[in-house]
C-alpha cells in the first residue's frame, strides 16, 4: 500500500478512536451525574482530595471529560474535512504514532483499573472494580490525556519520545506475554495462585495437596497426601472404618491432634475415622474422592462434611458479570491481587513445621489452642467480611435452582456409595454463630438474607428420603459463651473451627458415628435455634416496611404522612444536612420508623408527584440520626467505641433504607 492509501487508511482509524472516546465522555458524564451523590462520597475518601469539598473534584472531573469529549467532536470534524498536503509519507508516519499510543494509553487505563481499581473479596476472588464509575472515569480520562499527546510531544525532542515508546512497547509486550504464560501454566499446574473459575476440578484438588512427608502442625502428611495417618488396606485394620471427606475443614488449622476427625476416634474409639479432603473443593469433588480414594479403602461409613459457606455452590453466583476492566478478567491481575493478599497477611505461619519440634507440647509450641486471645487473625477485617458476605449471599439466598443442584449432587454421592452408608454433617459458616458478623454481613448485602436457610433447605431435603444427616448449628450455639461474651468457635477472622470448634464439631461426629455403626437413633436437637434472620446493626428496633405503612394508613390518612415527611424535611434544612455530618436522632421530630413509614405511604398513594420525589429523596438521609451522637453532630468520619466510623454505619444503613422502600409495594 502506498503512502496515501496509508493515510486514508489511518484517517479512518484516528476518526474511529475519536468517535469511541467522545462516546465514552458521553456516556462517563451521564453515569456521573445518575451517581453524583456516590461519586462525592468516593471522591472525599481518596487521600489529600478529603480535604476539601467532594463538590470541587467532581466539578473539575465533569470539566476535563466535558473538555475531552468537545475537543474529540472537533478533531473530527477536522479529520473528516482536511486536505492532504506536504509529505503523506510523513503525515502517515505522524498518524501511526497516534495510533500506537493510543494502543499504550489504553493499556495504561487497563491496567490502572485491574491493578489499582479493582479489590479482592478473598484470596479466591473475585477481584473486580467495586465502583464501575471509577473505570468510566479512568478510561475518559485516559482518552483525554491520548488527546492532548500531541501538544505534548513538542516539549520533548524526537530521541526522548523514541525511548518513551520504546519503553512503553516493551511494558505492553511483557504483560501481553505475561498473560499468555499464565493462561498456559494455569491449565496444566496446581497452583492456588493459578486457580480460576474456569479451572478443572482436578487441578482445583490437587492445588492444594501437599507433598507425603512434609508437616503440618508437626504431623506429617500421609503418603496419599491427606492430613492423617497411613490408610491402611482392610487385611490390616481392627475396627470399623469411617472415611471422612470435605474441604479445607478436612485439612483444618490445628494440630492433628485437635482435628475434629480425631477427638471423634477418642469419643468413640471402637471406630477407626480416616480424613480425606482439599482446601477450595466442593461436593462435586467430594464424589471424585469417594470413587477414587475412599470406596477403593471399603469403608463401612462415609461421612461427607458439607461446610454451608461455599458447598452450596461451586462458587457464590456473580452479581454481575465480568468487565473488561475487572482484574478477574485477566490472569496477571489475579495473581498480582493474590501476591498483594499473602503480603499483606498477619497470621502466623501454621504450617512452617520441622522434625525437631515433634514431641513438644502443643500447647507451648501453638498457645492459641487453649488461649483464644492469642489467636493471630488470618484476614483483615474488611477483607474476611467480604468474604462472609459473598458466603451469605451464596447460602442465605434462595437462588433459583442452586439448591436442587446441590441436592442432585448429593444423591449422585450415595448412588456411587452403593451398599456403603453415606451420612452429611453440616458444617455451619461463622456468620451463623457470631451475631456480630451476621449484623455485617447483612449491612453489606443489598438482597434480603435468610441466616438459617441452608440448615432449612438441607432439613427439609433430608426428610423427604432415606438421607442421614447431622447439623452442628445446633451443638455450636448451645456452647457457652468466654467471659467476653463470645463462643469463639472460629479462629479469629478465618472461616475455619479453632480447636474449640474441633471439640463440638468432633463430639457431634463421634454421636453420628456411634448411631450409625451399632444400629442406634442419630441424635435429634430438635428445631433450629431462634436466631436473627434478617435485621442489620442498623435496622433492629425496624418492624418490616409494608407492616408499617399497613399500621399508618390504619391510623392517619396520607395528608398526615405528607406532614410528617414535611417536617421531617424542615428539619434536615435546619441542621444543614450536607453529607458529612451525622446528628444524634433524637433531634428528629418523629421516630425515624414514624417517617420511613411516612415515606412508604407516600410513594405508594396518590400523592403529587414532586411530593413522591422529595420523599424518594429524603428517606436515606434518616441514616445520618443516629443514636448517642449528641445534640451538636460529628463527621462522618469519627470512629465510634467499637472502632467502626460514623460513616460506615450510615452508608450501611442507607442500603437497608433503600432495600427496604423497594421492598415495600410499588417502590421501585
């Protein structure tokens, strides 16, 4: 092609990378301005920009993506009318350049928003961009900084702009390779970091055995790679043989010695317990270990532990789908996010072990045995509620058809037991037993969450059929709590049993183990404990929204609810409600249940329209009363006496706020 037919060719390549930005300003200004009051929440929150007014950043930002997106249609135009003179040969040389960086300038916002934007619910994922108007904004931005490139390159000579393109071509050549390498190596090794969605269930199990040998609280793995002793073949047992398979609950943090599987042998010891499981498995990998691994032991029981965190599903169901600009997307973010979780981690190493300490007392050697407060947390706290979170919102949800898949897994493991019984112990998840987290847990789910809703669903599975079951919901909540008030069952903010929760867990098994094997009655506890199912921290004196608005309209007619929503206004103007300041809720002239009932016979009558949109408005600013803040109202930012700030209590009660006005007849 010649010098001309390049440039024609380049034209209309520059006219489309023109054309797509000044979209992208277009659509990044409308999410702005429909997210405006989220925006200048995330905006005060970014270091050095909490200084001053959130309103300041974002009028500059809608100024830049505005300017961008004028000066993108311009240069259009322009493109579409120009003439060719001078040297098309250089003309063509010059557009290809622009091309190129605007090849760089996209990566460069690529991987801003999977290395910077996007943050991790766990160490298993996912890791995607939290708030997706950050990456509108970053790829706007980006498209203006590409637009401005040419004014740019006057300040620097020819040779510094070869070596900057020289260097930015060898970033995007490393990454792009980077990326093809781990895509390969995640297909064929186990490697917890290399572990994605798509990753085959054998490479998923065996990403986290560990090599015969090698310790683990002073306890060597078996030859098989489990964490128990030697299996022996029937010719060489005594007892009766129990085959335990689960997931990272079988391999458990603690010493051997502590394992659930093992308290059970010394509770019933006329049984012999074998452990079988993998971190990160699933019930459909429970039924691989019982063909391939348990059944070849001819067990006369197999027990299969369900933990209700993550068995339900294989993984928790997305709330949306991946982005382009998620780090979920692509390998290199999600083992770059993996590194930066394992840098950052606080606990103790458990596993680091060596033959020398074998003999000494456990206690000594691991003191959080016996002493929970010496118990080094495995996550941050923001990290582990996340993860509790997506747990709940995996179990605590009815999702349509999850369960009867899970269930149909299930059948499919005692048709391949055959004549070998087969019994499920449920393993309940933390935020079913530590009141505390299940209040933020469900301050960070915006569907509404049924605490007790796996136990039910499994209950009621297993008496429609021959199906043995043992929950340990029950047997964990009945424990009595330390003297601070909590049972610690789990170790500190980490899903798994401490040696505590070893005990009951174990005591629980042994009573399975004994009614299965001697022909007795499996133990019955009755019905499920009375637990809060759906309130958050924020929402307990709450009764449900349509009972109220049922209860006002019995009462007062809607002029009298458009007065307390009057009122209620007329005050927020008097205190100067702005967003950063939370006041104490006595300072309201009705209960803040009085006025969200209010606001829910508004928006379902017939009232005027603007009164309906003053009201839609006004219900999530009941978050910023509070109790005990006193009459003269502090920053958002104020950490309480339980180390939380006022404004992660008020943004949580804004979601509950919201969930509950659209739950409530024709809100929407």
């Amino acid at each position: 092609m010649n010098s001309t037919g390049k440039l024609y060719l380049y034209r209309i390549l520059l006219i489309a990378v023109h054309a797509l930005g000044v979209a992208l300003c277009v659509y990044t200004l409308e999410q702005m301005w429909e997210y405006r009051v989220l925006l200048r929440l995330l905006l005060e929150r970014i270091p050095i920009l909490h200084l001053m007014s959130g309103m300041v950043p974002m009028v500059v930002l809608f100024v830049a993506i505005g300017t961008a997106a004028i000066l993108g249609t311009g240069e259009i135009v322009r493109l579409l009318r120009v003439r060719h003179r001078g040297d098309t040969a250089q003309l063509s040389k010059d557009a290809a350049a622009r091309l190129r960086s605007a090849l760089y300038v996209a990566m460069g916002c690529l991987c801003f928003c999977v290395f910077v934007l996007s943050t991790p619910e766990s160490f298993s994922g996912p890791f995607r961009v939290r708030h997706t108007i950050g990456a509108w904004i970053a790829a706007s931005l980006a498209y203006g900084v590409w637009r401005t490139l040419p004014s740019l390159g006057s300040v620097f000579s020819q040779r510094t702009r070869g070596r900057i393109e020289l260097v930015a071509m060898n970033v995007f050549l490393v990454l792009i390779l980077a990326e093809i390498v781990l895509r390969i190596a995640s297909a064929v090794w186990a490697s917890p970091l290399l572990v994605t969605e798509s990753t085959s269930s054998e490479i998923r199990r065996d990403s986290e055995r560990m090599q015969p040998g090698v310790e683990r609280f002073s306890f060597p793995i078996n030859s098989a790679g489990h964490y128990d002793t030697e299996f022996l073949p029937r010719s060489e047992r005594s007892r009766p043989l129990v085959v335990t398979i689960g997931d990272s609950f079988s391999y458990g943090v603690v010493p051997h010695y502590y394992h659930y599987t093992t308290v059970a042998e010394r509770e019933f010891p006329d049984a012999e317990v074998y452990n079988i499981g993998f971190p990160g498995t699933n019930p459909v990998d429970y039924l691989h270990h019982l063909i391939e691994e348990a059944l070849p032991l001819e067990p006369d029981l197999v027990v299969i532990a369900l933990f209700v965190g993550n068995d339900i599903l294989a993984q928790a169901p997305s709330t949306s789908p991946i982005r382009w600009y998620d780090a979920q997307r692509y390998m290199v973010g999600i083992v770059w996010h993996r590194l930066q979780i394992l840098s950052r981690a606080q606990s103790s190493d458990w596993t680091r072990d060596s033959a020398d300490t074998i003999g000494e007392d456990l206690v000594s050697r691991y003191p959080w045995i016996t002493d929970t407060a010496q118990e080094t947390p495995s996550m941050s706290e923001e990290i582990y509620t996340e993860l509790e979170a997506r747990n709940a919102f995996q179990g605590a949800i009815d999702h349509p058809g999850v369960y009867d898949r899970f269930f149909t897994v299930l059948q499919q493991i005692e048709d391949a037991a055959g004549d070998v019984p087969v019994a499920f112990l449920v393993i309940p998840d933390e935020y079913q037993v530590n009141d505390e987290l299940w209040q933020a847990v469900v301050a960070k789910n915006e569907q509404p969450l049924q605490r007790d809703l796996p136990q039910r669903k499994i209950r009621e599975w297993a008496s429609t059929g021959n199906h043995v079951v043992l929950d340990l919901l029950p047997l964990l909540l009945a424990e009595e709590p330390l003297p601070d008030g909590q049972r610690h069952l789990y170790h500190l903010r980490d899903t798994h049993f401490n040696a505590r929760g070893n005990a009951v867990a174990g005591r629980g098994l042994a009573q399975l183990i004994q009614a299965q094997l001697t022909g007795g009655e499996i133990p019955d506890y009755g019905p499920l404990p009375e637990i809060p199912a759906t309130t958050s921290p924020q929402a307990v004196s709450s009764t449900d929204p349509v009972a109220q608005e049922a209860t006002l309209t019995a009462t007062a007619p809607s002029d009298a609810a458009t007065e307390v929503v009057r009122q209620f206004g007329t005050r927020i103007s008097a205190l100067g409600i702005d967003g950063s300041t939370v006041f104490d809720e006595t300072l309201l002239d009705h209960s803040k249940d009085e006025i969200k009932s209010a606001v829910v016979v508004i928006l379902n009558g017939d009232i005027a329209a603007d009164q309906q949109a003053f009201a839609r408005e006004a219900a999530p600013v009941l978050a910023f009363f509070q109790p005990g803040v006193g009459e003269q109202g502090v920053a958002l930012d104020t950490v309480r006496p339980d180390q939380r700030t006022w404004r992660s209590v008020v943004e949580a009660e804004i979601q509950q706020i919201n969930r509950d006005l659209a739950a409530a007849g024709k809100v929407q």
